[in-house]
C-alpha cells in the first residue's frame, strides 16, 4: 500500500483518482455509440422481430383456416354422400313397389283372363250339350217309334196314346240325367 | 519491495501503477483514449454491418448479431425491467454491455493488452454521467418526485423501527453507492486482473533471460500467465455482464410499482 502510493506520488499518477479528460472521451464515445445503435441498429432488429412475429402469428391463422376449411369440405362430401345413400333407398324402395304392383296387376289380369276363357268354354260347352241334347232327343223318338213299329207291326193305331207314352218316357230320362249334367 | 535481487545481478522491477499509465502516445491523447475510440468503431461497424439487410430467416452472419442483440434485449433488458417496459432501454443497454465487453476484452487482445476499463474514468462516465441520471429520471417521470423519493427509500412492509435504520441507508444506497460500487466493480476487476497477468508475465521474461538457474521457473510463470488469461477472459466478459445487468437493474427498480 505504502509502495503504491510512493509509486503513485512519483509518476504522479493515482489510478483511483479518474482523469477528466478520459471521463469526456469515455462519455462522448460512449453516447456516440449509443447514438448509433439508437438510430441505426436498434430499429432494424426491433422491426425484424416484429415482423418475424407476425409471420409466424399469420402462419399459424393459415394453417387454422385451412384446417377449418379442410373440415368444411369434409362435412359436405359427407353430406353429399349420406344424402345420396338416401336417394338411392328411396329408388329402390320405390321399384320395389313399381314391381309389387306390376307383378299383383299383372296377375290380376291373367286371373281375369282365365276366368274370361273358363266363361267362354263352359258357355260353348252349355250350347253343344244342349244342341246334342235336342239332336239326340228327337233321334231317340224316331229310333224309339221305328223300333216300336217294327216290334208291335201296324197295332198301334192310336196316334194320341202313342205320342204321350213317348213324351212321358223322355221326360222321365231328361230327370234322372239333368243332375248329371249340371 | 519492489526490487529483487537476483543470481544474475540485475534489478527485476515488478509491474506497478505506473506500467497503467503509459506515456501519451501524441499530445494529451493516451492508449486508453484511443482504445476507448477504437471500440465504438468496432461495436458499431459490427451492428451496422449485422443489421443490414435484415432476413427473416437469418444468416450467418445475421444469426451472430442477433444473438449479441438477444443478449442485451432478452437476457439482460428484459429479465430485469420486464416485458411491459424493457424495450426502450434496449439500446441504452446494448450499448453498456457491448461498450464495457470490447473495452474489458482489449485486456487480452495480443498487441493491444490494455483494458480500457482499468482506467477508472472510463467505467464512470458511463455509470455515473449515463445510468444514475436515467434511471432517476424515469423513475421520477413515472411516479412523480416525492412519491419516486419514498418507493426509493421506504420498503413497503417494513416496521416503523426498521425504516429509522432502512431509509438512510437506502437512500445512501440509491443516490451515491450504486453508480459507483457499479463502476469501481469493473474497475477494480480489470485493474487486479491487467496487474496479475503483468506479474506473471514479466516475471516469466526475467527469470528467462536473467535467472541463471532459476531459469527453470520460468515455464511455470508463462503456464499460469495463460492459465490467467483464460480466468481473465472469463471475468471480463462476466465483468460486462454484471455491468449491463445492474444497470438494467436499477431502471427497472426505478420503474417498479412496488418496491
């Protein structure tokens, strides 16, 4: 210590004691410098951020909107294709029905037509019976009066007796068929 | 004390205050001076050449000079002022901390080995003439000067008793002790440290081309003359640090709602 300040006290220098003139040129450097990251340096960093800030904060919007956007669609398309699934179901549903009633008309139809050909049938039947019936009616009185002349000869000469046994034998034979016939 | 006699004979002079103090190199103008005027070239050209042409996706060279900015802004202004206020004290304080770490780290810059900051008048200018008027005055521009006088000085929360005793010495504190524990910190670092790296140095060269058969020591004073310079290094760019970071302490103190 005793050294330092003989030291001190001889080069005249004492380095706890500052220098005025470095004071200034330490002070005027220093504010020179300061002026210059002020001015310069600073703003530009500063704006840089801001705008690194953004991009980022701007980036992550985007990528949320596209994020929305990409459900949007996806909700439509889903839509879209329940709602196609729908329509499909209903057409089939309605050929369905389209063919139900087809096939039941259609049927009703050929029922109708089969009836019309049975009608038809038994109605001809009906008359070619009662054709063959008259016909073989009015054979079986010849036949019948031709078989009795020649059994009997000339003895039958009472036209009117003759005439109702016949009838009465054919009306007899006519009840005990009709049933049959019906 | 300062002479020691050696083998060989001749008288080794251990470095002292005078090797601080160096002769002018013209007129009145000394190294530090110079030094001083040098680093604000170089501080300056680095920011002016960093920041031009800013990218958003940064470069090389970009990338260096924004993490030296991120220091000043993020590690040192914000910490310690907080998001709300930091950001006009940004470049106030990047220019503290970049103007101390150049001038500290002068000290081990092979042929120029001088830290600016071991001539007291240096750290200062800066702490005395720059940090205490602005963080007085900010503090006085926001809370007004009375009620910036007892956030000061008045600890909210403390007993009567404890503020007879607190007050004085927080206002000691506040209005004389910061601005120059904050410059003589830097200035007591760097001058111990320049002196101690000189001894091992010096030392080393006499024992080398005086020694005789001590000449042997002499690797070992230029192993711990490295070893040093390493440690140096280490407590420059600490010291600049520190600086900054105090500074920005004491705005932010100022600027505080509560105490």
């Amino acid at each position: 210590m005793v050294n330092s300040l003989v030291v001190a006290a001889e080069g005249g220098q004492n380095p706890v004691l500052p220098h005025t003139s470095e004071i200034i040129i330490g002070l005027v450097a220093f504010l020179l410098l300061f002026f210059i990251i002020k001015k310069f340096v600073s703003p530009k960093f500063e704006a840089l951020y801001a705008e690194r800030a953004a991009k980022i904060e701007g980036g992550i919007e985007k990528a949320e909107q596209a994020q929305a956007q990409a459900q949007e669609t996806l909700e439509q398309y889903k839509a879209q294709l329940a709602e196609a699934r729908a329509e499909a179901a209903r057409i089939r549903d309605d050929a369905r029905i389209e063919g139900e009633q087809i096939i039941s008309e259609l049927r009703a139809k050929a029922q109708e037509e089969s009836a019309r050909i049975v009608a038809q049938g038994q109605t001809q039947l009906e008359t070619q019976r009662a054709q063959i019936v008259a016909e073989l009616r009015g054979e079986l009185g010849r036949l019948a009066i031709d078989l009795a002349d020649r059994v009997v000869g000339e003895s039958l000469e009472d036209e009117v007796r003759r005439k109702g046994t016949v009838d009465r034998f054919l009306a007899d034979l006519d009840d005990t068929s009709a049933p049959a016939a019906k | 004390m300062t002479t020691l006699v050696l083998a060989a004979g001749d008288e080794f002079v251990a470095p002292g205050v005078k090797d601080f103090f160096p002769p002018p190199i013209f007129g009145e103008v000394t190294k530090p001076m110079v030094l001083a005027v040098f680093s604000i070239v170089i501080i300056g050209a680095f920011f002016l050449l960093g920041s031009r042409n800013l990218k958003l996706v940064p470069g090389k060279f970009q990338f260096v000079a924004e993490s030296v900015y991120d220091v000043g802004r993020n590690s040192i202004a914000r910490e310690q002022i907080g998001a709300k206020d930091f950001k006009p004290f940004v470049p106030l304080l990047l220019t503290v901390f970049m103007f101390v770490l150049v001038n500290n780290l002068f000290g081990i810059v092979p042929f120029i080995q001088f830290p600016t900051m071991s001539h007291i008048g240096f750290p200062l200018a800066v702490s005395v003439l720059v940090i205490y008027p602005v963080y007085h005055f900010v503090g006085i521009k926001r809370h007004g000067f009375l009620r910036y006088l007892k956030h000061q000085t008045v600890p909210a929360g403390a007993p009567w008793f404890v503020l007879i005793l607190l007050t004085p010495i927080e206002f000691f504190q506040k209005f004389f002790l910061n601005p120059l524990t904050l410059a003589i910190r830097v200035f007591a670092a760097m001058f111990a440290g320049h002196l101690l790296l000189m001894v091992f140095t010096i030392a080393g060269e006499f024992l080398l081309l005086n020694g005789g058969i001590t000449v042997v020591v002499a690797p070992v004073a230029f192993a711990f003359a490295i070893a040093l310079t390493f440690l140096e290094a280490l407590i420059m760019v600490l010291q600049a640090y520190i600086f900054a970071l105090l500074s920005a302490n004491y705005i932010g103190a100022a600027l505080a709602e509560d105490h």
